[in-house]
C-alpha cells in the first residue's frame, strides 16, 4: 500500500515542528514537502532537523515546484498565505486540509469555489476533543436555550494574532445555529464602561493571551441558582497534528469537496 504524501505549509512554526515529527511517526504517511515563506533562515535546511531526525527533504519557498506529486497540502498560516498555496493546490490537484483562522467570508468564498476540484477539509480546530464539543453543544443549548446566558471564554499563547480565536468563533457559530440567531448580529466581543444590563439574546466572547497557554476554550452557560461549563484545553499541539493527519487520510478516500471534522468524524447525522 502506498503511502500518502504529505507537503507542510509554515514547516518551522509551532504547528510545522508538530506535523513533522508525527508524520515521521506514522506508517502510512510520507513527507513529501516542507515549505517557508522565501526569507526564512530556515531554506535548504533538512525538514527533519527541526525535530532532530534528519529526512532528506529540503525545506523550500518554491512551493509549486515543491507541491508537485503531493497528496495533501497541510496549511496553518495566514489567510494570505494559505490562499496562495490554494491557487497553487488547485492548478496541480492537491487536496489541503487548512487549520489556518481568520478568514473573511470572501476569503471562505475562495477556498469553497476551489472545493469543485480539489478535496478541502476545512476547520477552526483540528483536536478531535474540540469536534466533540461542538456537537455537545448542539444538545446543551437546546436544553439550556431559555434563561441562560451564554458567554464563551478563550485563552491562548502570547503570539496568537486573531482574537477571537477561530475556534471560539466556531463554538458561537454552532451555539448561534442551534438556537436560530445569526452570530453577525448577536454576537458582543467586548464590555467596558457603562454597558447596561445585558441582552440575554446575545452571545459574548472573552479573550485571554499570555504565556505558552496552548489553547483554552470554555463555554459558559450562566442561569439562576446554577452555572454550566462546557471546557476543552489543549496540553499540545500533537492534538491539533494528530487531527490533521486523519483528515489528511480522509480526503485520500473522498471525491473533492468541502469538508470539516465533523465529517472526518463522523460526528454529522
């Protein structure tokens, strides 16, 4: 049985040092490429050096050379980044399994339009944990729909440059769709100063950043006489790895589309 071919976007960032050495790991898996913006300090250097298993692929900026014969594109950049490899992926029909946050919806627009041709899953968060918790909060705010107020609280490391984070988004997507509100209009991202009391259609977001904080996610629902939190924290980032790379092998056995975890899952009735 061959084995897939995977090509890492950011491969010395925090997340590329991960999908490195578990791709290594895996027996069924095969580095094909390992790809840096062209002023990395990183260039020419062997990929497997940045986990200390050499494995003779060159870490490059020549992202179409480098992406041709690959399987699967594995990308948690920057939106424009991200969208630069997708050009790239659907010209050479490379599936990608992208991670990256803070799309714009003309942004999201692009990646389903390249969806008729290429296999995407797509995903805020890529830990089977955090799947788990969208789908349990489909049934809590069913439940917990009158007289509580929902606020969801996140916290990460100190280089995180969105905020929210996409997963707290996606928490608020899933709690707003349950309860049939559009997070557009009810969701409220900051309070200070005189805020009056608050509107109990809204949906509120709370952020944290500091340290090497991997990443927290609680969602809070608060009624009378009784509190109910529904949390996720991330020890590692080999969740977020290992969750990609089962969405990697996912798109190696469905036609092109979009997809996210709770397809690769199975978690969607």
């Amino acid at each position: 049985m061959s084995k897939i071919k995977i090509a890492i976007a950011g491969s010395s960032g925090r997340m590329g040092r991960v999908l490195l050495e578990n791709i290594a790991l895996a027996d069924d898996l095969q580095l094909h490429a390992a790809l840096e913006h062209d002023t990395s300090t990183f260039l020419g250097k062997d990929a497997g050096e940045l986990f200390g298993a050499p494995c003779g692929v060159s870490i490059t900026a020549d992202f179409a050379t480098a992406l041709q014969g690959a399987d699967v594109l594995i990308d948690f950049t920057r939106p424009e980044g991200t969208l630069q490899h997708l050009e790239v992926c659907r010209k050479l029909g490379v599936n990608m399994v992208i991670g990256t946050t803070g799309f714009n919806a003309q942004q999201k627009a692009q990646l389903g339009a390249a969806a008729q041709d290429i296999g995407i899953v797509f995903a805020p968060n890529m830990s089977v944990g955090v799947n788990l918790l969208f789908k349990l909060l489909e049934t809590a705010s069913r439940t917990l729909a009158h007289g509580y107020d929902i606020e969801i609280i996140e916290a990460h490391h100190r280089h995180k440059v969105d905020a929210p984070s996409g997963t707290a988004l996606g928490l608020g997507e899933v709690v707003a769709r349950t309860l049939g509100r559009d997070l557009s209009e009810c969701a409220v991202y900051g309070r200070e100063g005189v805020t009056g009391e608050r509107d109990p259609s809204t949906i509120g977001f709370a952020t944290v950043r500091g340290g090497d904080i991997v990443g927290d996610h609680t969602v809070l629902y608060a009624g009378i006489g009784e509190r109910i939190e529904i949390t996720h924290k991330a020890s590692s980032r080999a969740t977020f790895a290992l969750g990609a790379l089962r969405a990697a092998r996912y798109l190696q056995a469905n036609p092109a589309g979009m997809y996210d975890m709770q397809d690769v899952l199975g978690l969607k009735e």
